[in-house]
C-alpha cells in the first residue's frame, strides 16, 4: 500500500466536519470530560439520548488520572461499584466498603464506554459561553458557544461557533465555570442559598461523597451541576481521591434528563 499524505490529511478532515455537523444540535451537552459527565455520556448514550462532551484538555478523565498525589490509585466506595463493574473497571476490595483501583485504567474505561455507548467526545475546545433565550420573562440556558482552547488561551480575536442543546451539564469540576458565566453574563441567581456559586468547603470524603450527589440537580433552568461542580454550586466540601459520589452523580444526572426527555 502506498500511503499518499493529502488523503490522510483529507479523510481526518472529512471525518471530523461531519462529527463535528453531527453535534450542532443535541438534546445534552456536557462540559468538561471528568468522571461524572463521562458516566452521564454513557448513560445518556445507552438510552438513545443525544449527547457530547466538550473538553477543554487534550485528554478526557478530569482529576481521575492522577490518582491521590499522582500515586495512579484512588478508592470508591460500596455503593458505587455497581456502576464501576458495569464500566469494566477492575476492582481491588480492601474491606470495609473500600475499593481501590488504577486510576489511568479508570479514566480510560470511561471514555471508552462512554464514546462506544454513542456520546460524542470532542477535546481540545473550551466552552466559552453560553446561549440562552428568554420566553414569558423566564430565561433558560439553551447551548454552548465554543472556541478551540488554544484560542482562548492565546486571547486571539477569533469568533466562536454555538451548539444548541436541550440541557447543558457543568462538569467543569472546583471552577464550575458554566455557573459562573450565567452568573455574570445573564444577570440571574441560581437556584440555591445565595444565588451566587457559594464554593467548596475544605476536605471532608464522607459529606463531600455524598453531597456531590444530592447537589447534582438543575441549578438554573436548562443547566444541571454533576460531581466537583454540584459541590462548589451548593457549597459542599471537597472529597479528595474517592471517585464514588463522582460516579453516583453522573448517573443520577443523565436519569434525570432520560427521565424529562422520553
């Protein structure tokens, strides 16, 4: 076979046109590709809902790669290792309700099933703003408007394109940047204590674990918080390198939207 370098670079071209075509309008985009969204993709995509994932880095996985001080193993805990099995997730039980496991083999599991369940997985772009629309004086988050993250890091002047979207999900972990920019930009609270993303408190795994969950809700009309993010909307504390409440929140997040949407 004779390799010829402009049909390579021709058919990545193509390809990716009509992926990218295919996102334009969905009925969930995500942002952020840490743990949460990636389960919430695969959920999302076994039950026929259409959705993407927007990450800003070159690899999707968020802070599950580096494990608990960049020694690649973290825990879960009992209650989630159904959906850890289901994942294909190789499981060392410690006693106790504790699992460890490798966090790259993790990471990796989650993009693979989430992207082989259907949910389109595009990195390398940063959402960086948000569409909204306004109907009987009540205003809803209604899509994504997107740059190359190489742009927006640089400051170029280059204009962004938008996706539509039924639901937005931030899962943009400690930042919750979704929550911040409708904050700032729409002029609205949010629909918690103060109005304002109320920030993570310090450490505490067992509050932390299950706070992450109950915090995954819709925090303003068309947006919904999952993992990190649920906490820092609603002022929960952080957890450090248990990755259960992570997985627990992405799955109640997507049946959620499976829920409203069917």
């Amino acid at each position: 076979m004779d390799l010829d370098e402009v049909r390579i670079s021709r058919h990545i071209i193509e390809s990716y046109q009509a992926k990218l075509l295919s996102i334009l309008e969905v009925d969930v985009a995500m942002v952020g590709a840490g743990p949460a969204n990636l389960t919430a993709g695969y959920y999302l995509g076994q039950a026929g809902i259409k959705a993407v994932i927007l990450e800003s880095k070159l690899a999707p996985g968020g802070g599950m790669w580096g494990g608990g001080m960049l020694f690649n193993e973290a825990v879960i805990q009992e209650e989630s290792v159904p959906i850890a099995q289901e994942m294909g997730i190789r499981l060392k039980d410690q006693g106790g309700g504790y699992y460890t496991f490798d966090s790259v083999e993790a990471a990796s599991a989650l993009s693979y099933r989430c992207v082989q369940a259907g949910t389109t997985i595009l990195n390398g772009i940063k959402a960086e703003d948000v569409m909204f629309r306004e109907e009987q004086g009540q205003k809803r988050v209604c899509g994504l408007v997107l740059n190359w993250s190489p742009v927006v890091s640089l400051g170029l002047h280059v204009d962004p394109l938008a996706l539509r979207a039924s639901y937005v999900f931030d899962g943009t972990g400690h930042q919750a940047e979704i929550c911040r920019l409708v904050i700032q930009k729409m002029d609205v609270r949010l629909n918690n204590a103060t109005g304002e993303v109320i920030g993570e408190l310090p450490l505490w795994a067992n509050e932390g674990e299950a706070l992450t969950v109950s915090n995954t809700k819709e925090v303003f009309p068309g947006l919904i918080v999952v993992g990190m993010a649920a906490n820092n909307a609603y002022g929960g504390p952080r957890m450090g390198p248990i990755f259960g409440g992570m997985l627990l929140s992405g799955k109640k997040a997507a049946e959620m939207v499976i829920q409203r949407l069917n």
